[in-house]
C-alpha cells in the first residue's frame, strides 16, 4: 500500500463518506479531513465528483459499487473509475473488483458486511484479495470488530450507524483504524 494513503487514514480516523452533493460541499470545506468517501455518483456525474474533491486536495475513494451506470459485475467498471477519474481508489464489495484495482494500482478497500458467524468467517479468504484496507459494517460492533482485529492482517476501517464520539471511540478501541460516517456532525471530532 502507498504510504500516502496509509498515513493519512492513521492522521484523521475519522473519514467523511458522503452520499449527496451537499454532504460533498460541506466536507470540501472542512481542512481536517483528508480523505473523502465517494458513495453516489453516475456515469455522467462521477468525474466532477471526483475533480471537486482532487481540487480541494483530498484524497479521492469511490464506492465503485455505487455508481449507477456501471456495470455491477464487470471489472470494466474499475477501468473506467481508473481511466476517466483522478479517483485515488476504489470501495467494493465485490473481490474481483478490488483484484483489478490492485493491479490497476489503485488504493483498494474492501467492505463486509459482518450480519452472522458465516459472514465473520468468509474473512478466512481475505489474504487471496489483499485489498489495502477491509471496512466492516456496522461499524458499532466492539467485541466483533475486536476479534476481526486479530484474525486479519489487513488494517480494519468500520462504517454505518457510526453517529456519536462514543461509537467513534468504541470503533477506535476495539482496533480499528479509523471510522467512515455519512453523519457530518461525526466528521470533526
């Protein structure tokens, strides 16, 4: 993993995930957060989404997932991200994809959602992806982000139904590296 993005994630846990063109415009103006969660977008829209956020010198991840428009199995959908963006990297759920982000030498990041035991250890897999970070959701979740901590390798992230400093904190002491919201009120902590 480039130490940039490494670096960046370690100097502000709190990473702004955004899901509308206002929460973009709020977290733009804010000069703590350094990287910016990309989670809406279209095959018309996603390359001014992404110029925005390089224009206020963030550090750029779309929720390649997300987009509407492009294929949702295809990993032609991480080539055009890679070839009509300036996007850093790269959100999926879909291991095919963060293969092909990896070899595209995007920053990659792949999201579970841990819901069940079976869910917790489909984790076993995780080194055959190597992506650069794992996000789990929910990220309220102490005792299992905990145990995800020392099963895995891989740095962990957490996300969804993150709204206070407490479920930041219980997140951040369970092990994670830092925490993505879509809550603006949590951005700044």
């Amino acid at each position: 993993m480039d130490q940039r993005f490494y670096d960046a994630v370690a100097a502000s846990p709190v990473i702004a995930a955004v899901k509308d063109q206002a929460g973009l415009t709020r977290c733009l103006a804010e000069e703590n957060i350094r990287v910016v969660f990309l989670l809406f977008g279209d095959i018309c829209s996603i390359v001014d989404l992404v110029a925005q956020a390089k224009a206020a010198q963030k550090i750029v991840i779309v929720h390649v997932d997300l987009v509407t428009g492009l294929s949702a199995s295809r990993e032609i959908a991480v080539d055009f991200i890679r070839t009509a963006t300036q996007a850093d990297g790269i959100i999926s759920t879909r291991p095919n994809f963060i293969r092909r982000a990896k070899e595209l030498h995007m920053y990659t990041i792949l999201r579970v959602f841990v819901i069940d035991s079976m869910a917790l250890s489909s984790l076993e897999n995780l080194e055959k992806v190597r992506p650069d970070f794992l996000e789990v959701l929910p990220g309220v979740m102490p005792k299992t982000i905990r145990q995800i901590c020392k099963r895995v390798h891989t740095p962990v992230l957490t996300g969804g139904l993150i709204a206070d400093k407490e479920d930041v904190m219980n997140a951040l002491n369970a092990g994670a590296m830092a925490i993505s919201t879509t809550n603006p009120a949590v951005w700044c902590l």
